[in-house]
C-alpha cells in the first residue's frame, strides 16, 4: 500500500530563453534541496531510496513546450510520475545572446510528493 510521507514545493528559473524544462528541473532540485528524508529510512526501514515514488507537478508557463523525460531526469531516485498544468510565471528579462535565445524569462513551480509502499 503506498503512503504518502512528504510534499516539498520549489521554484525555479531560467532567466534567459523562455526555457521552461531548465525552470521546471531547476524548481525539482530546488524543492529536494529542502529536504532530508531519514525518517522514511530510520522509521520506516527503508532501505533503498530508489523504493520512494515521487509524483511531480509542474505549474509552468507554455506546458507544451516542456520535455517530460528531461524534467523527470532532475529527480534522484525512485520511480516518477509527472503532471503539467498551466501556471508560473513568464515576464520579459534582458536578451543576453551568449545565455539563451530571447528576452523572456520563466518560472516554474514543482510539487514533489513522495510515497513509500508499506506492508499494511
């Protein structure tokens, strides 16, 4: 039976490009950097992260451009399941040529959710 044990939000960015799969792994890195999940390990006996499934929802802006497998390379360990919505943030930045195409920047919202399967 899976349990949910943790959701950890955070954002990400890409400054320069519009590039909304740089955002959306960006805001999955930022939302594992907040947290240390021992207590599935010392409670819970786990004993391989890879037994975790995390499902990941992304809010970005132009959700159709986003490269899936990508976004989903950003998670460390376990199996993965991603969502995609609307939402985020896109406002005009600074053309930097030697950092991306364009002047747009993007930012991208992650709702990592983390379930371990348990013996009932």
């Amino acid at each position: 039976m899976l349990k949910r044990y943790i959701v950890e939000i955070g954002t990400g960015m890409d400054l320069h490009g519009g590039d909304v799969t740089n955002a959306a792994q960006k805001a999955i890195k930022d939302a594992v950097s907040h947290s240390c999940l021992c207590g599935l390990f010392d409670i819970i006996g786990l004993t391989d992260p890879n037994q975790m499934h995390v499902e990941v929802k992304i809010a970005c802006p132009y959700p159709e451009r986003l490269n899936h497998q990508e976004v989903l390379k950003a998670v460390p360990f376990g199996s993965t399941k991603l969502e995609v919505v609307e939402g985020g943030l896109s406002v005009r930045g600074l053309h930097v040529p030697e950092l991306g195409e364009g002047d747009t920047i993007v930012v991208a919202v992650a709702a990592l959710t983390v379930y371990v399967d348990v013996p009932e």
